[in-house]
C-alpha cells in the first residue's frame, strides 16, 4: 500500500508538473489573429477638465470577433509608486510605459461619458501585417519592454502610433500635408489651451527655446488629432498598387457643444488686479513718505521664486526650457534681495540696483515684439507692476532712512 501510494503521488506531481509547464509554454505563444482581426488606431478628442488631458489621446485596438478580443494599447500609463517618481516628473525624466486593456468597449464608455470626441481608423492590413503588428505591440506590452522615457513633444502617446505603424509598415505613407509654414511648437500648444488659462500662462512662462523654432510636419505628431490626419491621408505600397492606408473611418462619438466655465481670475485679470492693489499702496507710500515692507517682500519673492524655478528647469531638467527669455523680468537675484532692503549699509547700492531693474522692465515692454521668445500677454501688468514698485524701492531708498510699515 505505501508504495502504491507514493507511485500515485508521484504519477499526480508528475502530472501537475507537465500541466503547469504547458500551461506556462501556451501563455509564452503569440496568439494566432484570425482573417476577421482588425487593427484600428483610435483617437479620443481633448478634453478640458484637466490640463494633462488637453490634447487628445491616442491607442491601438486589436479587434477579433471570432477570438472575443477586443483589446486596447497605449502609451500614456505611468507610475506613482516608481522610485523617485516625484523628483523624475521635476526634472522631465519621466518613465510612461505601454499598458493593455482587454476590454477596449469600457475605455470607449469612459471617454464618450467625459464628453470627447472618439474616432477609429481601421487599417488597410493584410492578415500578415495584422500578425505582425499584434506581435509588435505584445512584444512591447513586456516587462522588460514596457517603459519609456517620456517627452510631452518627441516621444509620447501620439508619437509611438507614428513610429509602430512606420516599423511593423515600412510601405505606409503618413500624409503631412497639414503643416502650417512658421507655426512652431508653441503655437500648436496654444491651439488647444484656450480654455485653460493658467496652464496656458504655466507652460508659456516655462518653456523656452526649441519650442519657439517651426516645427516640423513630423513634429506635429506629438498631438494626437494631427495623427488622426496623418492616417486619414495616408498611402500603403503593394506589389501592384497604392492603397488609402485607412480602410474604414468611423466617427465612434462625436463632442456635444459643451462651455466652460472660466473663472474671472484668469492670469490677465489677475495681474491687472495686482497692479491696481500695488499702485494704491504706492499711492498711499507717497502720501505718508513711508514705505510698506510687506508687499515689496510678498511681490518681489514670489517673482524670484519664479526666476529660480526657470533656471532650475533651464540647467538641472530635461525640460523644453533653456535660453528662457522670461527671466528678464523674473530675476533669481529678487530672491534674498528683498530681505536686504531695510539695511543701512545695503540702501545705496540696492537704489541703483532697483533703479537698474525698473528700467530693463521697461526696456521688455518697449522692445516686446523683438524678443525672440514670444511672452506671454498677462505678463505686462506684471511687468508695469514690477516697474512701478522697482521705481519706487530706488526712490525711496535714496532718502534719508524712513520708518517702514
């Protein structure tokens, strides 16, 4: 009897050994698509209720209805729990990774609730190409694969439908008849940020040279909705003749008129209001031949914090941000030396150095339209609030010491 049992639990290992193996050989297998596999690029339209979701996104569907699959491939996944998540996002080395949904008819319910346009393109592939273009994107759906270093311009969601259909597709054409001469990257950006406002100003402040150069009909690809063109123009070689690369386009949801409510404080209203608040102290300064303290430091801090972050982005990140032409008006040397006003052995030279600063403010209002960098238009009430209050430190700090409020 013991032997007959440990011949049967033996037969049993061996059984569940060779299941597990198969089982674990079947999983490593590429699935075979059928002659009724469809792959289709789908393009979902901005929406703005986020900054980040401003420009549209993009994803591959694998659609077989004699397999029941019906997935969904992007680009557009990232991880909070990766190391040094936080400190990568700040510096612009942000690791995105491919993902896969199996259940693409959710991802579609998700995007049409949220009110946005959703568009899908079928290509114009043969079974073979279908195949090769499914391994393509489960050989880059694995682990080891899977990660990417993000660039929100060269290297993104947009741009990686560009770069598969061109490396699983040799023979396909995009068409990038829709370049615009002189339009830059910048200009594409503000295309879609009207209704936002702040991050408008944010990313306008922020980013810098090469953003301002024209861009180039590749280049446009990093916006989702300019891929959706590309395709919807777009040739496949054969043996025998030139073909639309797009067999079937369908307008899966098409957007709702939907307004959005913009809040009165927008950055233009924001620094006018500013400028009115500073010119009454200024005006009261005067009167009462004292200066208060408070709102130079308030000012002139939150303005050298802004210089700070502008060269940090400029010299320690990977960021869009060098040769950044705001730092005319947002001066690092602002910060500490506004601390510094209210010390005897400091109040000559700051005078000068105050009087230096009103007038190179100045000088970016009258010579605005000859900077190379275009700025953004809330900056002049900051600007003339800048002047007026550097105009006023000087003057004040060239008399004799005054009690300060």
């Amino acid at each position: 009897m013991p032997s007959t049992f440990r011949a049967f639990t033996l037969i049993f290992s061996l059984l569940c050994f060779l299941g597990t193996a198969f089982k674990s050989s079947s999983q490593n297998q590429p699935i075979k698509l059928s002659e009724e596999a469809q792959i289709s690029v789908i393009t979902f339209g901005p929406y703005q209720g986020e900054l980040w979701s401003a420009f549209g996104h993009n994803g591959i569907r694998v659609f077989d209805p004699l397999l029941d699959m019906d997935w969904m491939y992007d680009w557009g996944r990232f991880d909070f729990e990766q190391t040094n998540f936080f400190w990568n996002f700040a510096r612009g080395k942000m690791l995105y990774s491919i993902g896969r949904t199996q259940k693409y008819p959710n991802v579609k319910s998700f995007y049409i609730k949220q009110n946005r346009s959703v568009k899908e393109q079928v290509l114009n592939l043969s079974q073979a190409e279908n195949q090769a273009f499914f391994n393509s994107l489960e050989h880059n759906n694995l682990p080891e694969n899977r990660t990417y270093l993000y660039n929100y311009v060269y290297d993104n969601c947009a741009t990686k439908i560009r770069d598969i259909i061109q490396e699983v597709v040799p023979t396909a054409t995009l068409d990038l008849s829709f370049k615009v001469p002189k339009k830059s990257v910048r200009d594409l950006m503000d295309d879609y940020l009207s209704d936002q406002p702040w991050g408008d100003f944010i990313i306008d402040v922020a980013l810098a040279h090469p953003i301002d150069n024209e861009a180039s009909a590749e280049t446009y690809l990093f916006l989702p909705d300019y891929v959706h063109l590309a395709l919807e123009g777009g040739t496949i070689e054969n043996i025998v003749d030139t073909l639309p690369l797009v067999k079937d386009s369908i307008a899966i949801n098409v957007m709702k008129n939907g307004k959005y409510t913009q809040s009165t404080f927008d950055p233009f209203n924001t620094f006018v209001l500013l400028f009115f608040i500073v010119g009454f102290v200024t005006n009261q300064n005067f009167k009462n031949k004292k200066r208060t303290h408070w709102i130079d430091i308030l000012l002139f801090s939150i303005v050298g914090l802004f210089g700070w972050w502008f060269v940090f982005l400029w010299g320690v990140t990977s960021h869009l941000s060098m040769y950044n032409w705001n730092l005319l008006w947002a001066l690092p040397v602002h910060l500490p030396a506004i601390f510094f006003l209210n010390q005897l052995k400091w109040r000559k030279a700051l005078s000068h150095a105050y009087k230096f600063i009103a007038l190179l403010n100045l000088c970016l209002l009258l010579f605005w339209v000859l900077i190379p960098q275009p700025l953004h238009m809330a900056l002049i009430p900051l600007i003339l609030t800048l002047v007026l209050r550097s105009f006023y430190i000087s003057y004040d700090l060239n008399k004799a010491p005054q009690a300060s409020v």
